[in-house]
C-alpha cells in the first residue's frame, strides 16, 4: 500500500527510527482506536457485561501484581487511558448522571476531576512533566501547570491523542469550512502543522490522524483519502512515509503508539474474515502478536492490549515473545475482569479498563517487583 494520492509529498518506506538513549522517558500510551473514549468504552461495558457472570478471572499463575481501583468521579464508570513514569493516569469518568463525562487526573490515590462544570470531555494522554491532552467538546485541549489551551486547524471540530515529553501534541482536526473532513496535525511550539494538507475530500468526508509522538518527533498515524481504506504512514522531518503495519493475508491497519526506539504497536485487518490481528513493528521487523488490538508499549518494548475470547474481552501483555493474559496474573476471588489494557510505564504499570464486582472501573495493575 502506498500513501500516494495526488499532491501528496510521499517517499519511500520506512521501518521505524532507533535510539540509543535509555534514559528514563516517556513510553507510548493509549487507546484507542482513536482514543478509545468514554463513549466507546461503554460501548464495550455493555457487550462484555452480559458475559461477566460467566467469566471469571483464574490464579493459575502465582500472584506477581497488585491491582487498585481507580473509582470515578461520581458515576458508575471510569476508563484510563494512560500513565506516565511518575505512575500519573488519565482518562474519563461519568459524574453522578452517567450520560456526562469528565477528563480527570489520578494521582497521589486521589481521582480529580480536570473541567469541573465543563462540556463533556476525555483525556487521552500524559507525558512525564505532567502535561495532559484530550478533547474538551468538540476541540483539542492541552492542560498543563493547570493552564488550559485549545487548538485547531480553524475548523469545528479538534481532538488530541498523543504528547511527548517535549510538549509536541498530535491528533486530528477539521479545516476552516471543511467540518466533515478531518486532517492530522502537529501542535509544536503554538502552531498546528496540518500533516495532510493536500488530502483530498470525499462524498461523505476523508480524513488522516495522527496517534502518537515519541520524543525524537516521529508521529504516526493513518490516512483514509477515499473513505474505504486505512493507510498507516509516519511522519518525520516533514516527510510521510509509508509504514509498513500489514500483516501478509490483510488489507489494513492502525497504528496507535511509538516509543522512543521507534517500535510500533497497532491492529492489522483482513477484509475477508475482519479478524482483528495485534502487531508489533520492531526494528523494521513485523510481528504478529496473535488475536486482538496491540494499543500500547514502552520503551522496554512491553506491548499492551486486548481481544476477545471466547465471546469475553480481555486485556493481555506481551513481553520478551510471550503473550500472557492479564486476568491469569489476578489472584483468586479479586472480583476483577480485565477487558482492556490502554497503556503501560516504563516500571511495567498498566492502566485499563474493567468490570470490578459489576461496575466498569479504570483500574491500576502494579508489579510487585521491577525485574520483569
């Protein structure tokens, strides 16, 4: 697949860059299929409910992490989306009317809500200096030292997924007088970069999106110019790029994170079957990581994700070539079933999404040591 359509400014194929730093930073959140939000997560809640009585989470592994309940922020639902090294999470709660959704931040054990009294709204990422990004109604936000920005491309709508730790913001955003249409951008140093702007428009709108920045400036993302077909692309130095995310026997795929390695983590799809495959880009090797959505990794190259199995969404991690399913690492009688895993640290906490004693909880899984 190409990422040529006509005036795009396209070259070549490029598998992913390298660091050679490890120095602690920040690993590569979140979740979603475009920012999994508030809305869709309870998409999720309902289908995976009906199964929970059923379910139930097995100790057939010795109990090696401890798991908190993130609560909400008055309502019977909460989703986390990412956490950054300081263990700072991020996500979207209902209030005590669960048809209104807040952004908050979690921190020090303590839930807050980020937009008191606001519109709805869902925080989508964190970088290590605490900054904060998400959509605030229908337009991207960036939080930081408790200073509120919003930012487009001139258009009606916005929304922001990613940030590094240098402040560099991605997501995707309408142009002016083009509200069906949705473009990726860049936010760097107070000016919104449209990755794409010779994108051409569709019947029913088209629209590219940007995921995810590592620190080195790399951006991911998907291209749909036709409307029917996702195209992953990177972005660097000005330059898009294809990415090469698709596995051989499918027809698309999204990526949704990048770590400062250049490693990325995404979903691959087959038209034929529309079984969704987690994949893993490493090093300009391509790696199936079995049934499911791959939705995020650090920098030690700790993949999270999720599937379904048999008829029941789990989260699973991905480590060192194997795959382990989250709720086998649960003790028993926890009341916990992990359906979704959004994002993991570089001290190997992951933060998700699950049913906690009936209720749809965000939830914190710590390690109980650090050697993985």
């Amino acid at each position: 697949m190409g990422l040529n359509w006509k005036g795009g400014n396209v070259k070549g194929n490029c598998l992913g860059e390298r660091s050679t730093s490890r120095a602690p930073s920040r690993k590569c959140r979140a979740p979603k299929l475009i920012a999994v939000s508030a809305v869709v997560i309870a998409c999720i809640f309902a289908s995976v409910l009906t199964v929970a009585a059923s379910a139930a989470a097995t100790a057939s592994h010795p109990r090696s992490y401890s798991i908190t309940d993130l609560g909400t922020l008055g309502g019977s639902f909460s989703a986390a989306s990412a956490i950054n090294n300081r263990g700072q999470i991020v996500g979207s709660s209902s209030l005590s009317v669960d048809t209104v959704f807040h952004a908050f931040l979690y921190s020090h054990g303590r839930m807050t809500d980020l937009f008191p009294g606001s519109a709805n709204s869902d925080a989508s990422d964190i970088n290590n200096r605490g900054q904060i990004v998400g959509t605030l109604g229908s337009q991207a936000f960036l939080y930081s030292r408790g200073q509120v920005i919003q930012f487009g491309l001139g258009g009606a709508n916005s929304a922001a997924f990613g940030i590094n730790d240098k402040g560099d913001v991605v997501g995707y955003a309408s142009p002016p007088g083009a509200d069906l249409d949705l473009h990726a951008f860049l936010y760097r140093h107070g000016q919104t970069i449209d990755l794409t702007p010779t994108l051409p428009g569709g019947e029913f709108g088209s629209f590219s999106i940007a995921t995810d920045v590592n620190d080195r400036g790399a951006v991911v993302g998907y291209i749909s110019p036709f409307e029917i077909f996702q195209q992953p692309f990177l972005w660097r130095k000005g330059t898009l790029t294809d990415l090469p995310l698709v596995l051989p026997g499918d027809d698309i795929a999204v990526p949704f994170r990048i770590n400062n390695s250049g490693e990325v983590v995404g979903f691959s799809l087959s038209f034929s079957d529309f079984e969704d495959h987690a994949v893993l880009l490493s090093h300009g090797q391509l790696i199936s990581l079995g049934p499911g959505v791959a939705t995020s990794l650090n920098d030690r190259g700790q993949v999270v994700g999720y599937s379904v199995v048999s008829g029941t969404q789990a989260a699973f991690l991905y480590q060192k070539g194997t795959r382990i399913e989250l709720n086998s690492l649960l003790p028993a009688g926890s009341g916990w079933i992990l359906s979704f895993a959004s994002d993991i640290n570089d001290r190997g906490q992951i933060v998700g999404s699950g049913i906690h004693n009936g209720a749809f909880h965000a939830f914190l899984l710590s390690p109980s040591t650090n050697k993985q």
